[in-house]
C-alpha cells in the first residue's frame, strides 16, 4: 500500500514550539535537559542498577542521540527525564523544571513518542490529535485547529478519519509524533522511534526527525542504529550497562579513533575461528599503522590509519589465509562503540 512515509514534513517553519516557561533553581536554566547522578535501580533479585549515574547536558535545539545496546538503560533513562519513572538518585530538569520536584508542570514541555504504538485503537488519527489537546487544556476550538494543522504539518490529511489500525508502522509513528507535539512542548523525547520499522519507513522518517529542527524543538533521541545516530544527531551519548562511556559529535568520536580506514575481510569457512585466523589476527596486528584487529563473523576487521602500502600488506597476508572477499569503509559509531567495549553493537 503507496502510504505517505515518503512525504517530507510540510510546514515545518510552522512554530511547534511555545516560548519561554522556565522556571526552577537558576542553575537547571541554561539548558534544555539536565541530568544529574542519575540511577535507577530497579527493585527484584540482585537490585539491577539499569542506570549507574549518567550526568548530561542537551542544549536547546539539539538534537542529541543516546546510543547502546538493548538492556543500556535508554529507556529508563527517558522514562525518568518524562515523569514516568522516579530514579533512585540524582536529578533531572527539563526545559528548567525538575522533574521528580514538579512532574505535573515539567510534563507541560515534554512531548514522548515510545518505541511502542500507544496511540488511542478505539478512535481516528483525528481524534487522537483533539484528544491529546484537549487533555493539555486547549478548548474545543482551539484543539480542533492544532489537530487540522498537525495533520497538515505531518501529511497526514488523508488519513484523518483513518482508524489507527489501518495504519503502516511507519505511519503510525509519524501520527505519534504529531501528537507529541500537540501542545507545543520545548523538548521532544523519541525512543527508539524507528525500532521494528521497515528501511525505506526508517529513512522517511530520519527526514520528518530532521525537519523538526527547524522548529527549534530540543530533540532527545534513543536508538541502537549506529547509522542513525550517525545520520541524525549533532552530538551522540553512548551509553552501555547504565553508564555513558563517550559523548561528542559523531564525526569527532570517529576520528578519536585514529583510524583512516577499516579492513574488512572475510575468509573461507575453514579459516574462521581457527588458529591460522588467530595468527593472522596476531600478525596484522604487528603491522605499524594497525590499531586494533577484530574477529568477526566471518573474518577479521582491521582498523587501520591507512597509507605507506598498509591495505595491499594486509591484503597480501590474508591471501594466504583463504581470503575470501574485502571490503574497505571508513569508521562508523559501531567501531567506536567496539573499540569502548570490545562487543558489537547488536550482540
Ligand atoms: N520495570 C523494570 N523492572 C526491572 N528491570 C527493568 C525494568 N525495566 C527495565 N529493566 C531492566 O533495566 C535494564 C535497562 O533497561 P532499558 O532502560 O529498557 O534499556 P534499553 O531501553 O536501553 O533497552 C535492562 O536490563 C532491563 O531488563
Ligand atoms: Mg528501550
């Protein structure tokens, strides 16, 4: 079914944003989500700490990716910055409100989109829009115009009487994210929002992400696709067992790396695993401008910092290791994220 994922998001200079409602202690102002000594332990046996003290700072407008793997601990981490979980310790303040302090007031600037369809099944994509306005205290009038324009902004106008079944995944997420703007919130929380959605309804909506900041709309997104990190975030936060391990801007966390280019190399069924690729791996490994040697699924990667013949030497000593294909890329988040923690990111 033709649906409009594709559609780039119409209007988007309409403002989505309110202005200024800060409040609270002066130092939480300044900056459009504050966090604190977060921790979350969650009650049960061995009292798992799904959060061990993460401090961040999101500037207004950014638009900021918590990266990691399933279990990191995004999802609490969110659940406490949007009221729905109480930490354990430290603070949190949106749009310069604390959260724990002033859940009600500080649930005014946060919009929430969760990985999962939360949408209302017994009523339209209209409806569901009015609804939410109304909920945040907009009368009648005034929830039905932000529910027409909404449908407008996000393209959705011919899907207004639609029942929220009929919906595509992606479609459904870009009806969540319409009413996460609702009520004009300065800071947007999307987590995991392309989880389980198909690719080409994933890049659809990397471009309604992207147009939403030219609202100003602070965005705070989770995920665990390196590549979208990558493609959408000006800074990323990776964040693994609870604990942010490095957070920059995605083309500076690459270059900390220090490599120019990874080898990829993918041998014969026989070699992988076995103690020719351990020697290979050891070999390449001595190699000046060898910076780290990975096993693979089905070989090794080689970071390296690329020139003086170094790709053709590696090439030449896998050749005798029942080399079966290459490929050369240059550094993603998911080398990064290898290089902290010595896992891959989808384990
Ligand atoms: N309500 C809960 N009770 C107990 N443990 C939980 C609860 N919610 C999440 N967890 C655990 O906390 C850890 C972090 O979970 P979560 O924040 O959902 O991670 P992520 O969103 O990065 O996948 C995981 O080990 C998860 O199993
Ligand atoms: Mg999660």
């Amino acid at each position: 079914m033709p649906d409009q994922d594709g559609a780039p998001l119409a209007g988007a200079g309409v403002a989505a944003v309110a202005g200024p409602a800060r409040t609270g202690a002066a130092e939480l102002r300044g900056a459009a989500i504050l966090v604190e000594g977060l921790v979350k332990v969650y009650r049960g046996p061995g009292g798992l700490r799904a959060v061990d003290g993460i401090d961040l700072t999101v500037g207004e407008g950014e638009l900021f990716g918590l990266l990691g793997p399933n279990g990191a601990g995004k999802t609490t981490t969110v659940g406490v910055c949007t009221t729905r979980i109480r930490p354990t310790a430290g603070r949190v303040a949106v749009g310069g409100i604390d959260v724990v302090a002033q859940p009600a007031r500080a649930k005014r600037s946060i919009g929430v989109v969760s990985q999962y369809n939360t949408l209302d099944r017994a009523c339209t994509v209209w409806e569901n829009l009015y609804l939410h306005c109304r909920y945040f205290g907009m009368n009648k009038r005034s929830a039905r115009a932000r529910s027409d324009e909404l449908l407008a902004m996000f393209q959705l106008g011919d899907r207004a009487k639609a029942s929220v079944f009929a919906l595509s995944g992606g479609l459904a997420q870009r009806v969540q994210l319409a009413r996460a703007l609702a009520h004009y919130p300065r800071v947007l929380f999307l987590d995991e929002p392309t989880a389980g959605l198909d690719p080409q309804s994933r890049l659809a909506l990397w471009d309604v992400v992207r147009d939403l900041r030219k609202t100003g709309v602070t965005v705070l997104l989770t995920t665990h696709y390196m590549e979208e990190a990558d493609a959408l975030c000006d800074r990323v936060a990776v964040i693994d067992h609870g604990k942010i391990l490095v957070c920059d801007q995605p083309d500076r966390l690459k270059r900390q790396l220090g490599a120019s280019v990874v080898v990829h190399l993918h041998l014969g069924s026989a070699a992988v695993g076995g103690s020719v690729t351990a020697d290979l791996a050891a070999d390449l490994a001595a190699e000046p401008g060898v910076l780290a040697v990975e096993p693979t699924e089905d070989g090794l990667r080689v970071l390296a910092s690329a020139g003086d013949g170094l790709v053709p030497r590696i090439v030449a000593a896998a050749m005798g290791v029942g080399l079966t294909d290459l490929s050369l890329t240059e550094p993603t988040l998911e080398d990064v994220f290898i290089k902290l923690t010595g896992r891959d990111l989808r384990d």
